[in-house]
C-alpha cells in the first residue's frame, strides 16, 4: 500500500498473523488488532477480544481505532451458532448458517457501511502469492501433471459448493475433500486410508489440490499452505500439491519449499480459467 493508514487487523489462527503484524507495522500503518480466540503470542498486542455473538461491539471498536482499513488474516473458524448470529447482525433474513462465502460476502458488506475497505494480507506481507508453474526443485511427470490438472479442476467445483478449498485425488479419483476441520484434517484422513491400504498401492499418483472459490474476493480467506501442510502431505503419502497462482498463499515460502523438495513433493501452479 502506497499510504499506510490505521488499520484494523483482525486476527485468526496460523503463523501468518504475526507476520502480517510485525510487516504493517514496518510499513507504517498503525495497527489495532481484533483477535477471534486467544492467542499467547499477541499478549503484548493487548487484542480486542472479538466476539461472534456480539459484532456490533466489534464494529465499536473498528470504530473507536479510527481504523482506515481493514484486514483480516489467519483462519476464521465459527460455529454453527456464531455464523447465524453473525448472518443475523448483517441483516441475511434467512437463519440458518451459512458458509464461508456468504460470510465473506455479509462481512464485506458491513465494512462498506462503515465506508472502510477490506485489503488482502498480501497487500501487507510481500511475496506471499503463488506463482504460475514449477515452484519449487521437483519436477512433476507428464502423469503427475495431468493429475493434477484433474484434482485442479475438481476442487474448483468443490469450491463452487461451498465446500472446503482442499481435496485429494488418486489417479482420476477424488478420495477426499476438505471440511470444517481444515486442510490438516484432510490430511490426517488420507494418512489413514493410506495405512489401512484404501490409497497408495496401485499406479495412480496422490496428489493434492487447493484453491480459491469461483467468485472469491482477494481480501479474504485465501487457500494457504506452510511448512507444515508439506511435513502432513508427506506422512500422507502425497506426490504432488498443485495450487492456485495468484490467489493462495505460500506461508513461510523458502522454508515451505525446501520442505517440499527434501520430500520429494511437487508444487505446482495453475491458474483458474473460469473466474
């Protein structure tokens, strides 16, 4: 950003948010941080404790910062209750929960009636996009590639449903997809398939895919990946991990990547054609 204002840092979980903070700060912008759980390393931050069931005080306090931005970074995960007290509060007539997309999308319209713009932590933390192609040493086969343009285009669709933004593919093959437990989970189960011997033990490559949702806003909750989805996609018995250039983020990129080679794993990124 060319002219560092207030900005409203609203904090979730990962390893990115710290970053971000210390990033802004270098950069020039004031920053008031708004944590969603409690986290031991913002201590010192003093963070506004954000709660889901009362939004209006949050808006308060964004208010009372006299933030000129707003960026949210990290994981937001929330509950059945707390998305529909949030819908609720945005003024969606209809109560039941919603999913992450129509959460961003109620978000960044309260932010409009306050007259403050969402920005994207890339804005903030430089080189955190994936690029297009081969990113790191490992070198993916002609049949690797090809599965992972499959598991590409089929976590697309998954997107378009609201799932997660994750799945993992053998072969031609969707074996899992990503829920409310996150990538590691997602992880965690294939680890298991492949123990059990349900994946792994014919000629179709694991590889797996994580992208935005079609529609998607860059502000917000973008696909990320960090050391230690290599170090479980390893244990998973993963070849490959294709991702979406542009529009994920590369947590901690030199160390993300020599984690990756020293595995053996491919990184790869595409780019949507649809969106």
């Amino acid at each position: 950003m060319s002219a560092p204002g207030r900005l409203a840092l609203v904090a979730g979980s990962g390893d990115l948010v710290p970053q971000a903070i210390a990033a802004a700060r270098a950069a020039g912008w004031e920053v008031r941080v708004l944590s969603l759980r409690p986290r031991a390393d913002l201590a010192d931050e003093n963070p506004f404790p954000i709660k889901v069931s009362r939004p209006d005080q949050v808006l308060r306090e964004i208010r009372k910062f006299k933030a000129t931005h707003v960026c949210a970074v990290g994981g937001m995960h929330m509950s059945d209750r707390e998305r529909e007290t949030f819908a609720e509060f945005a003024g969606e007539k209809d109560a039941t929960a919603k999913g992450d997309s129509k959460l961003s999308q109620l978000g960044a319209a309260l932010l409009k009636i306050l007259g403050l713009p969402f920005i994207g932590v890339h804005e903030i933390v430089s080189d955190l996009l994936a690029p297009a192609g081969q990113i790191g040493a490992v070198t993916a086969s002609d049949e690797i590639a090809r599965t992972a343009e499959f598991a590409f285009d089929a976590a697309r669709k998954a997107g378009a449903l609201d799932l997660g933004q994750a799945l993992v593919v053998t072969g031609g093959r969707v074996i899992a997809t990503e829920d409310i437990g996150g990538t590691d989970e997602l992880l965690h189960r294939c680890r298991t398939y492949r123990e059990r011997g349900l994946i792994g033990n014919g000629r179709g490559h694991i590889v797996m895919a994580k992208t935005s949702k079609p529609g998607q806003p860059l502000h917000v909750d973008l696909p990320a990946i960090g050391k230690r989805t290599i170090e479980l996609a390893r244990e998973a018995g993963i070849e490959a991990i294709v991702v979406e250039a542009g529009r994920t983020l590369l947590i901690g990129r030199a160390e993300l990547v020599s984690a990756a080679d020293a595995a053996g794993i491919a990184l790869i990124g595409l780019t949507a054609s649809n969106d």
